[in-house]
C-alpha cells in the first residue's frame, strides 16, 4: 500500500511540475527567468517519473519477498495474540541475568577475599597462589557460561512455542486453539530433554567470548606498554577472526534450538 501511494504521488507530482512548473512564479520572478524556471520543473518532473518507476519496478521485484514479510508479520502477532507471555518472555530473561549476575558477583568478592593482602589503604596488593588464580579463572567461566545458557534457555523457549503454535491444526474458524503457556512448558522442555544441547551450544559461545576478553586486555596492555605496531595489528586480527567465529556460532546455536 505504501509503495502504490508513493508510485501514485511521485506521478501526480511529476505530472504537476511538467503542466503547471514556472508558471505560478512568473508574477515573481518575471518573464525574463520564467523559461529557465520551467526547464528546471520539467527536470523535477522526470525525476519524479524516473523514482516512481524505480518504485514500481522495485515493487514487481520484490513482490514475493513483500508477501512472505507481511505473511510473517502475520503470523508473528498472531502468535502473541495466543500466547501474551511471549510478550514478557524477554522481561522475565532480563531479570533472570540481572539476579543471576548479582549473584555471581557476590560469589567472586567472596572469591577475591581469599587473596593474601599486603599493605594498606590505596597500596594494598593481592597476592593469589596457582590454585587461587585457577578458581578465579574457573568461576568467571562458569559465570559466563551460566549467562549464556539463560540466553539459550530463552531462545529454545521461544521457538517452542511458536512451533507448538503452529504445529497446531487450524479449527473450521481457521484459528489455532493454543494455550498462552507454551513458552513456560518451553522452559520445562529445554531443562528436561535438551539440557546438555544448550549446555554445549553456550560453552562454546562463553570460551570465545572469554577468549575475546583476554585479547582485548592483552591490546589495552600493550598500549599502556608503548603500543607496538606489529603485536598491535596481530591482536586486531585475532580479535577479528574470534567476532568472526563467534557470529557463526550464535546463528548456528539458534538455529539449532529452532531445529530441535
């Protein structure tokens, strides 16, 4: 509907300039502009023409991709008009890592404590021994880890309740008759059946971004250092390459939440 108001306006524009363009202004700019002023309206006039036919065209092109947008669309609010806590599933998911979070960095304060502290005031330092810095390194993993999961664990949840919504055969009304809990029962069916799945796909997701962390430090290290070129440009690249990887995966992880 857009695209034919936009097609019908850029003609009736161009139709207007190419008829009526120059001459409203002549009482103002005289006879002696008033050719130039129209040769500069019937310009306006086929680009107004040209645009409309890119619009058409446009529209002829991607019709079938106009379709399946609003046939999705579509389908997406009907799906929430069924199922409303789709509507507070990322409301609730924002909560869960926020407390989880808290949680979390609790823990590691209570970790940190452990440290041998030397001095005072602002000159205290904190001393770990291997195995304090392996529980360090351990409990920041698994915190990540934890984080993602709540992600995967939502994105699992989603689509299963579209797919239930759908799976569903339309009544003589052609409406699904779903329940709006589809995305709780979600949940239930992800921690009960693909919880190693989910596990797998968010460990593989928390290393990179781990990983990710660490090359960032070893950049801000190396500035602080004096900022070699050469280390410099090899940590962008590696960087560049774990972003890469890890785009891959979370569209492969979600997808295979779908899937399954």
């Amino acid at each position: 509907l857009c695209l034919t108001l936009g097609i019908v306006l850029l003609v009736g524009l161009g139709y207007y300039l190419w008829t009526q363009g120059g001459t409203d202004v002549t009482d103002h700019i005289g006879e002696e502009h008033s050719e130039q002023a129209k040769k500069y309206s019937r310009a306006l006039a086929v680009l107004s023409w040209v645009g409309s036919l890119c619009l058409a065209c446009l529209f002829c092109c991607c019709y079938g991709d106009i379709e399946l947008s609003t046939a999705c669309v579509r389908s997406g609010t009907e799906v929430i008009w069924k199922m409303p806590l789709l509507l507070m599933a990322p409301l609730v998911k924002a909560f869960t890592k926020t407390g989880l979070a808290l949680v979390l960095v609790i823990g590691f304060v209570h970790l940190w404590s452990t440290a041998d502290i030397t001095g005072t005031g602002t000159r205290r330092h904190y001393h770990f021994d291997s195995e304090q810095q392996l529980y360090l390194a351990m409990y920041v993993f698994v915190g990540c880890w934890l984080l993602t999961f709540v992600t995967a664990l939502y994105q699992f949840s989603i689509a299963y309740a579209v797919a239930k919504w759908y799976d569903i055969e339309p009544g003589e009304d052609d409406e699904r008759d779903a329940d709006c809990f589809g995305v709780v029962e979600g949940v239930r069916c992800g921690l009960r059946y693909h919880l190693g799945s989910l596990a797998f796909g968010s460990a593989l997701i928390a290393t990179l971004e781990l990983f990710q962390r660490l090359v960032e430090y070893a950049e801000i290290k190396n500035q602080q250092e004096g900022g070699n070129k050469v280390v410099s440009s090899c940590l962008t690249c590696v960087l560049c390459c774990c972003k890469c990887v890890e785009g891959i995966l979370r569209f492969v992880s979600k997808n295979a939440y779908i899937d399954m």
